[in-house]
C-alpha cells in the first residue's frame, strides 16, 4: 500500500526517533541518566532554520535550534510526546512521537509565513493550515486541487509558489486530499490544534503504465472524484460519537497493530472498551469503495494506514458505508457509550 513517495505529515518528517537511557551494572543501580533529545529543524529546501524554539507538552523548558538547524532539548520523557516548533516568520510545526530507548534524530521542517496571513485574525479555536504542495526535488506545483474536511470543508488551488491556505479551521481530525494531472493523489490527515504548516509531496506518475491505471493513481478521474465527494460528505454530516484517527496519532504507534494502536490514539479513548469487547472486530471498507465486510482491525499494519473513519452503531448518518457494506455479512453490536445497537463500521484509508 506504499508508494515511493511519503507524505511529510504535518511538516514533520521523523527518520528515527527516541532517546537513549542508560545505566551501569553492579551491586547498587544508579538513577538512570536520561539523554537529551537531539534533531534539527529546516526549511523545505533543506535550509538549515536557527532560533526556532522547540519545546515538549507538559514537559518545563525549551530549547532553540543554532546555525545549523541542531537542537537538543533536555528532560524528555520516554513515551508519546507532542514536540511543537516555532519560529518568527514560519508557521508552527507539530510532531507526534514516540521517545523510545534509541539514538537518533527528529526533522523538523517549517513552512514560511506567506504575507496573505498578515492580515488574518486570531479567533479562539479557529486556525489557519496552510502549506507548499512540492515535488520529489522539492520544487513548488503550481495548480494542483487541493481539497479540506474536517469541522469544515474548503477548496484552494497553489500558486505559482506551489502554495495553499485555508483559514478558520476549527479544532480537530482535519483531512487535506491533494490532486494534479500527472502525479500520483494524495491524502494528508493532521490533528489540528492551533495554526499549522504543512509540507505535501506529489510523485510523478509513471507514464509507463496503461491510461486506466494513470487516472486511477491521480485520483482526477471520475470514480476517484465520485468516492471523495462521498468522503467528504460524509465527514461532514458524521454524529460526534463518531471518531477519525489520523495518521499523526497512528505514527508513533506504528509497532502495534491497528486495533491496539486505535485503542491507545487519544481520539478515540471513548471508543476504546467497546472495541475491547469486539476485540477489534468491525464491518470494514476500504479506501472509500472496497468492501471487505466483518474482519479484525489487527490484521492491517498501522505503519500503512494514513487514517481511519469509526462509526459505532447510529453515528454514519450519510449511509454511504452501509451502501457499500450492504451485501457483506457483518452482525449487530451493542454499544456501552450510547446503548445502540447496530453494526459498527470503519473505512481505512492506505497511505500512498
């Protein structure tokens, strides 16, 4: 389900993430020494970005990026950690990751303040995503289609710049779909609480292949369009019981399976005890149109998925899902959180 091409979520890219403890053998065990967490921040080109701020939720204290882009910030606890980035002139960055017992270093790349956000307003719980559509080089793709869902839906082409911005986007699961004739589609899923860049890669299509094939990894053509239509209609009419878990929840989670890593996301916690009880087992659609029926959710790879729809019994109003699940064979449940009883669904969408 993987393609060359990965989305940088959230303009974030994690090459390898974790800290290092360490401790000595022998009668009397030392306090464990906690290293620093170490990475680098950059702009999308690969400019090495100084005096970005880096800091830890929950965690006291910060750190800024130097010269060379380095960071290290200190007192990191192992575990999940939301890491936020920002910078004078760059629109905040987001990681969510799992500070695990390794070495290695976290990226982090900042989009540029575009000026036709100077005059935007700050509202409570009303953001501003926005970002540069880019190609495998990182050079900017003007007119390609950009589409938002989410507490809202909206539509902006890039510019010359290759860059998009949507404004008064609420708190919450938000879903960018990213199209142009001759690249590969996209889709790019981010927890949105507060202002946000973002950086989405396109790969060229290989013109190699049949015409059929082309338009279906484009996503321009007519069954593609219908389907994310469907998707976004129904995102928008989906009761609040209903859940999306997007990728940068899944991320850090990636050694679990999707059942597990579903349970432990902090968007679906409501959810969670009644997955237990099905043990995982739902009524399954994927990619928007491809019916599988009653199945685990631990038999899919988390690493692959770029987010997933939940819908317990009541909560998919639009009826798209159960159209086409209608022939597959999935019993009722009962549900502790509202007491409905029906089948419980969920659409997975593959990361490209």
């Amino acid at each position: 389900m993987k393609s060359l091409s990965r989305l940088a979520i959230a303009t974030f890219c994690v090459a390898a993430l974790g800290v290092a403890a360490a401790s000595r053998a022998g009668a009397q065990q030392p306090a464990v020494a906690i290293p620093p967490l170490r990475g680098h921040v950059q702009s999308p080109e690969g400019r090495p970005l100084a005096d970005a701020e880096v800091k830890v939720e929950g965690v006291k204290g910060s750190a800024r990026s130097d010269v060379q882009g380095l960071f290290s910030l200190p007192n990191v606890p192992k575990g999940i950690q939301t890491i936020s980035v920002r910078r004078i002139g760059y629109l905040p960055a987001v990681a969510i990751i799992d500070v695990l017992p390794a070495n290695d270093s976290l990226i982090v790349i900042l989009v540029p303040m575009h000026t036709v956000l100077d005059t935007v307003k700050v509202v409570a719980e009303m953001n501003v995503l926005a970002g540069i559509v880019v190609d495998e080089n990182n050079h900017p793709i003007p007119g390609a289609s950009v589409d938002l869902i989410g507490n809202r839906r909206g539509s902006a082409t890039t510019g010359a710049d290759g860059w998009f911005t949507f404004t008064s986007v609420r708190n919450g699961p938000t879903i960018l779909h990213v199209v142009k004739s001759g690249y590969v589609g996209t889709m790019q899923s981010v927890q949105l609480t507060d202002w946000r860049g973002v950086v989405v890669h396109l790969s060229l299509i290989d013109t190699t292949l049949s015409k059929a094939k082309q338009e279906i990894l484009s996503g321009t053509g007519n069954s593609a369009t219908f389907i994310w239509h469907e998707t976004q209609t129904r995102l928008a009419q989906r009761y609040m019981n209903a859940v999306v878990v997007t990728r940068e929840e899944l991320a850090p989670l990636s050694d679990l399976t999707l059942g597990e890593a579903i349970r432990r996301a902090p968007s679906a916690s409501s959810l969670s005890s009644d997955l237990q009880v099905i043990n995982n087992t739902v009524c399954i659609l994927l990619n928007g149109n491809r019916a599988v029926g009653q199945q685990s959710l631990d038999v899919y790879d988390t690493d692959d998925v770029e987010f997933v729809e939940l819908y317990p019994p009541g909560a998919e109003p639009s009826g798209s899902v159960a159209a086409y699940l209608r022939f597959a064979t999935c019993p009722t449940t009962r549900t502790r959180a509202n007491g409905k009883t029906g089948i419980y669904y969920a659409v997975i969408w593959f990361r490209n």
